[in-house]
C-alpha cells in the first residue's frame, strides 16, 4: 500500500477527467488546486458532458457517473451517496414569509432540477399533499438552481454535493433537515485494467479520500 502510494505520488502525464457540468462546476473545480499541489507532475483536462454514456469514451481516464452503479467492465467506487434537501437564500428565513417547518413551502415558489419529481417525492415523505409540487421554474442543470436560490428566486431541493460549498459560504441555509435519501448516486468509474496506474491511482485515491471525509461531515450533520 505505501508502495502504491508512493508511486501514484510521482505520477506523470495528461489525465482526462469526465463528468456532469453541475458537479464539475459546483464541486471538483473548487477542490482541484489541492489535487494539482499534491500531483504536480499531473496535467488535469476536465471534460464536462451532459449526456452520460453506459461506457468510457477512448480518451477518457477516469469520469464520474450518476445512478445506481451497474456498469459492467468497469471499476466501479461509490464517490458520494446522494441526500436532497431543501436550500434556500438566508434573505428568504427572515423575510415575509418565514420558513420555520417545511409546511411553510406553501407560501414559497419551488425550484425544479429538471423536473418536478423530486419534490413530489420530498413532499409525499413529509406527508405534505397540500403543497402544490406543480408551480415554479425547472432549470436543466443544478448549477442554474443553485444560483436562482442563491439569489432568493424560491426554495431548491438540492443534493447535497452539489449545495455543499453554498452552505459553506453561507450564500445558501437548510431552513429544516428533513432530507430526502436517493436511490442514485456519484460513483468514479475508471477501465479495471488501469486502475492501479500512476497518475489514474493517484485521482483515486484523492478524490475517493476527499469525497469520504466531507460525506462523513454531512452525515454527521444530517443523521444525527
């Protein structure tokens, strides 16, 4: 294991990386600079795609996946479980129409991440049929959800990788913690034969690392 680190550490060479823009956007590219101090010898190519494939394109290194993990051929790691919760500006707490339980929603436009389902599936959970699941805008990417939150447009269900570093920085607040727990998740994928290769072992390492240590802060906050 010491060895395999060690050689993963020297690692040379471009390594292409491909993923969703959301998660691109909301969650590797603000972490990446620890990942290039650590491996300097790696040249990172971050390739964002909105259609995800069952397969590896050929030159790609690694990627990271979305759904319930079954890819056969591939080397298959669970990255992050994926927990949706309800997000909003710190503006709309305190504002007109306080957010105090999540029958409050009522009184608030929802935002949609591609399509109304998850809040149906938020609202049924709670027991919460008086809440019209049907109004607000729908987005195609969770980055444009966030923002609209962001900028006090509504309430978003947003997962919880994705809302992370807006919670962080205080430019989003969970006004209760009843979460929503989905069957999907972000899984790293990578071709079985190259796993254990410098620079592809290297990324494994980091990011499965990284991922398991703020997945545990999450937890802690949300699962108590």
């Amino acid at each position: 294991e010491a060895t395999r680190k060690l050689q993963a550490r020297s690692a040379k060479g471009a390594l292409t990386v491909s993923l969703p823009p959301s998660f691109a956007i909301q969650w590797l590219v603000p972490r990446l600079s620890s990942f290039n101090s650590a491996y300097p010898g790696i040249d990172v190519r971050i390739q964002a795609v909105d259609r995800q494939e069952d397969k590896l394109a050929d030159d790609v290194d690694v990627a990271i996946f979305y759904g319930r993990g079954n890819w056969p051929g591939l080397r298959v790691e669970k990255l992050y479980a994926e927990y949706l919760l309800p997000v909003c500006s710190p503006l709309l707490l305190t504002g007109e129409k306080p957010l105090k339980t999540p029958e409050d929603l009522a009184k608030h436009t929802l935002l949609h991440d591609a399509s109304r389902r998850d809040w149906q599936a938020y609202t049924r959970q709670l027991g919460l049929n008086h809440i019209n699941v049907q109004q607000g805008p729908i987005f195609s990417h969770s980055a444009m959800v966030l923002q609209a939150a962001i900028h006090g447009q509504g309430i978003a269900l947003a997962n919880n990788v994705m809302a992370q570093s807006e919670i962080e920085a205080g430019r989003l607040v969970c006004p209760f913690n009843d979460v929503l727990v989905s069957k999907n998740a972000f899984y790293l994928v990578c071709h079985d034969s190259q796993a254990e290769l410098g620079k592809i072992a290297a990324f494994r390492q980091w990011i499965l690392a990284k991922a398991a240590t703020e997945q545990e802060k999450f937890r802690f906050r949300y699962e108590q």
